[in-house]
C-alpha cells in the first residue's frame, strides 16, 4: 500500500513539474486566457517583470555574445518587427543580418500590442539557439496573417535564436 501510494505522488510530482516546463512556443489560445495580469500596461509600456534600460545590449551582438553558450540570462534592446497579431502573444526582433529572433513571453504570462511593430523595446530573459519544426514556424507565419501560399513555402526547419523573456518594455521610436 505504502509503495502505491508513494508511485502514486511520484506521478502527480512528475506531471505537475513537467507541465511547469512547458514554455508554450506556440499561439495556443487555450493558454492565452487574457486578464489583468497579462495585459495590464504602464505609462512606461512594461510588461511582464519589471526590466530596467540600464546595461541592455544591442540584440544585434547577441549571436556573437551567445556563440560559445548554450543559453545565457540576458537583458537586450532592439527594434521590434512585428508582434502576434492574434493575442501579442510573441513578437520578432530585427537582427540587422537580414535575420529576426522570435522572442516569447515566459509562461504566457503577459503580451505585448499588436502593433508593437517599428517601436523600440528591452526585454529580460533567456537567450539560447533552438529549431523551430516546420509545423511551427508555418503556425508562427498564420499568426503573422501570412497568405496561405507564403505559409505553403515554409518546408524545412531552422535553427535559431530565441529569447524567453521574463519582461519587456515597448517605446515608441
């Protein structure tokens, strides 16, 4: 009994953790459930954990900073180009190589405007490089309001930078 009951929390323990991992990589309207938490803005345009502008690096150094890493904490500014046109849910940095990194918010837990295209913003998190399968990046391109046949180009995965941010600030230029 004392052995079904200890399998028993080791499967709840498991599931609870597993499901606290995941980082939701896409648009998943069932997670973005829209509140005060995750849409509530300041004057300032933060959202998410508060982030300073202090100390940001040009997200255009970031593929060199991140070169020899797996993964590093750290706090960037760029030029947004374009945001999640369903929920805000994501949004795209220029990386001046002809190149954009997607950046996500960390456990769906605040969104950005759908027009937060063109502006400045500096944002928190984790950067690390990741392949994106093609079944995700043809669901990030019909959130980007793609046409079906730009959506239909879209055959071979890419391995790229991504940014999980804890917070973001949006300027307007």
């Amino acid at each position: 009994m004392k052995k079904k009951l200890i399998a028993a929390l080791i499967i709840v323990v498991s599931v609870a953790f597993c499901s606290a991992q995941t980082t939701g990589q896409t648009c998943d309207p069932t997670k973005e459930k829209t509140n005060s938490k995750n849409t509530k803005t300041t004057k300032s345009g933060a959202f998410g954990a508060a982030v300073t502008k202090d100390g940001a690096l040009d997200v255009k150094l970031l593929s060199d900073k991140l070169k020899n890493e797996k993964e590093l904490f750290v706090k960037i500014k760029g030029d947004v180009v374009a945001a999640c046109q369903v929920k805000g849910c994501w949004m795209t940095a220029d990386l001046g190589n002809g190149k954009s990194m997607r950046i996500r918010f960390k456990d769906y837990g605040f969104f950005v405007p759908k027009d937060s295209g063109g502006k400045q913003f500096y944002a928190q998190g984790i950067a690390s490089w990741s392949e994106t399968s093609v079944a995700e990046l043809q669901h990030y391109a019909e959130d980007a309001g793609k046409s079906k046949a730009e959506i239909e180009k879209i055959t071979e995965p890419e391995k790229e930078l991504v940014f999980l941010a804890d917070g973001v600030i949006i300027e307007k230029k």
